[in-house]
C-alpha cells in the first residue's frame, strides 16, 4: 500500500513539476560573414511579432541565436549590425491550428551578412530575404522555396555589383596610398 501511495505521489509530483508545456516554433541559426564564413559575434536578431518589438537576441562569438515564437501570430525577424547591411525574414504562423500534430517546429534558419558600403544602392535588402508560411496540405511552417530562389538570384546578380565595387575601391585606395607615399625623384641635370 505504501508503495502506490509513494508511486502516486512521484506521479503526481512529475505532473506538478513539469505542466504540458505549449506549443511553440523554435527558430535559431548562425549568423555568419558572406564571403568567409566565418560566424559574425555583436549582430542584433530582433523579433517583431505583429508590428511591435517583442525580443533582441546578440549573437555570441560562435555566431549563434535562438528565439520561441507562438502560434497565431506574424513574425519579421531582423538581422542588424550598425556596420553590416540589415535583414530580415517575415514568418506568418497566424494559421498554425490551435493544436497541431507535433509539440513544436523547428525552424533552422542561417544567415550570412555583408558590410555596408556608403553609396552603394542596397534597396533589395528592404524586401525580406525568406519567407514561411503554415501549409495545411503539409501540415508544417514552410519557407517559400520559390520566393527565396527569386531574392536569391537577383541577390547574387547585386553581390557581382557589390564585389566589383568593393574591389574597385580598394584599388583607389592603394593608388592613393602609394602615390602619397612615394618618394619623389630628384632629375639629375649634366652640364
């Protein structure tokens, strides 16, 4: 007898100690520099759940963020270092159903991201770079594979125009550099 009331109290106990706990989406990633790879530490990934500021999450020296977002709601995610060109992905999980099929999603999403160069025209990045959506056909949050192959595509045709750029004042800059610093010749006249 004291066995069951022992065994009762441990179940009970559990119950107590650990509620059902609800549903939640799971986003996190790495946020890393688009040409190296290497992880980016000090870049800002806010949440904006329908329009007002909710979270801000600094990425550590691995690169790494983690954020748990709610059904019902409409997400952007933004991805800002004052040095780096800002980011962001939009996620509509206002039609997950009240109780879906798993106790949450994960959502693993990276990031890489590029200095800021002033002058340089970067109004594609104003538009989101992902997007996802609850899908009832597959019951799942899904990133549109057709949105993000377009931004990509037009992202990859920038980033030519952005290298050769980049490039391109490196070069005036080590011209610069050079003709300032090099020493003049003396002409040597014969008589």
């Amino acid at each position: 007898m004291f066995r069951s009331i022992a065994a009762a109290l441990v179940i009970w106990g559990t119950l107590v100690a650990f509620p059902a706990s609800a549903f939640y989406i799971h986003l996190h990633g790495v946020v890393t520099e688009h040409f190296s790879g290497d992880a980016m530490k000090g870049v800002q990934v806010r949440l904006v759940k329908d329009s007002v500021d909710r979270e801000t999450v600094i990425t550590s020296g691995n690169g790494k963020y983690e954020l748990y977002l709610e059904r019902g709601y409409d997400y952007q995610v933004w991805f800002y270092r004052n040095d780096l060109v800002t980011k962001h992905v939009v996620i509509d999980a206002r039609k997950v159903p009240l109780f879906p099929d798993v106790p949450f999603y994960d959502m693993d999403l990276q990031m890489t991201m590029f200095t800021w160069i002033d002058g340089f025209e970067l109004e594609l990045y104003l538009e989101p770079v992902a997007k996802a959506e609850y899908k009832q056909s597959i019951r799942n949050l899904s990133w549109d594979v057709d949105h993000t192959s377009q931004f990509q595509a037009r992202s990859q045709r920038l980033m030519i125009h952005y290298e050769r750029e980049v490039a391109d004042r490196a070069r005036k800059l080590a011209l610069k550099g050079t003709t300032a610093k090099k020493p003049r010749r003396k002409r040597v006249v014969d008589f």
